[in-house]
C-alpha cells in the first residue's frame, strides 16, 4: 500500500518543515513545492535524514501554470495527495497608503490565488477516494488588518473567506477544508504559535471525521 501523501505549497524552515516533520512521523510521504530549488532539496535531505519519504518541485505559488505542473509531477510519481497545506504568502512590511493596484493583484496571486490553483489540482483525486484534508494558513491579518501589513491582511482576509467557501462547497462530501489561523507572530518555543504547535493543530484538523469536522482553528 501506497503511504499517505501530504502535499505543501509554500514550504519553509517554520510552518512547512513542522508540518512536514510531524506528518512525515505520522507515515505520510511528504511532496513539498517552493520557489528555490536549493533549499528545496535541502529540506528533503532533513527530512530523509530522519526516515521520511520526502519529494519536492520547483514552482512560484503565483504562477498558476507553473504551480499546477509541479503539482501534476508530484502526483504522478507520488499518487493523489491525501493532504494539502496551502502555506504560501508574499509577506511585506508596507503601509496600504503605499500599495499600488499592480503590487496588490501581484501579491494576490500568492496569497489567496494560488491557494485555489492548488486545490484544483489535488481535488479531483480526493473525489475519487471522498476523502482529503485541505488546509489553508491563516492570520489574525483576516479579521484584525494592520495598515503595515496591509496587502497581507487582505490576502488572510481572502483566504479565509475561501476556505469558509470551500468547505460549504464540499460539505457533503468527506473532504475536510479548514484554515489555520496564527493569532500571532510565529516564535519557536511558543506553546501555542511555536511551528510545531502549529503542526499539531493541522493534524489534528486532519484526524476530525465527518460530523466534526471544524473550518477554523487558531492557534
């Protein structure tokens, strides 16, 4: 039997490799896309080095096409993925009085469209099982927006809102969408917003069955 698979987009030395880790102990396979292939590979070393099955592909999150064929390419030399963790974000230091249209549409692409090019690609595998976990990371950006952060609290904004809507969209299915929201700055040690507090929530959201399944967690 094939391992469970779990797929991040956006993976990094915080939250993905926490999320990769924990799984990853759990006997998923872990598929990983990022914009460096350098530390791509680096990651699926660590990871490897402490026994699990790790695999990666080389896309930016805002690049529709190019995030579809990385996730394509995982999934066919890896099967349908059982999980997703939509981790990606363009995270600037930047008040909303300085953000052009151009700067906000560019961001988007990471920060919310892309999230649903990748539930597009891993959807029509969970259809066919009438399971999956779809797992968005969210922020306190979404209902408390800070003009410095100002195209990222509207990109959790966006998030959020998409992963309420996916989850009525999917309700009668087995297909399990939440979003994660980090009321916070992530801090290594944080019993609550530490990396690996965070995976634990996101397997947690993962382990929930049909009936309790909860949208939003925070963290």
């Amino acid at each position: 039997m094939n391992k469970p698979l779990i797929v991040i987009v956006g993976m990094g030395p915080g939250i993905g490799s926490a999320v990769a880790t924990r799984f990853g102990r759990e006997g998923f396979g872990v598929g990983m896309v990022a914009r460096s292939a350098g530390k791509l590979a680096a990651h699926a070393r660590a990871l490897q080095e402490t026994g699990i099955d790790a695999s990666h592909a080389l896309a930016d999150a805002g690049d529709p096409d190019a995030l579809a064929r990385a996730l394509a390419t995982i999934e066919e030399a890896r099967g349908p993925a059982s999980v997703l963790l939509y981790n990606a974000a363009h995270i600037k230091w930047k008040n909303i009085l300085e953000e052009s249209a151009p700067s906000l549409l560019d961001d988007f692409k990471v920060n919310v469209a892309g999230a649903m090019t990748a539930v597009h690609a891993v959807l029509p595998g969970m259809r066919r099982e009438n399971r999956g976990t779809i797992l968005l990371t969210g922020s306190m950006f979404a209902t408390r927006p800070v003009a410095q952060f100002g195209s990222l609290s509207i990109g959790k904004a966006g998030i959020r809102s998409l992963a309420f809507m996916l989850a009525g969209a999917l309700k009668d299915t087995g297909i399990h969408v939440a979003t994660v929201t980090v009321a916070g700055q992530v801090r290594p040690g944080d019993p609550k917003r530490s990396p690996e507090a965070i995976a634990d929530a996101c397997l947690r959201l993962h382990l929930q069955q049909p009936g309790e399944f909860a949208t939003e967690v925070e963290c």
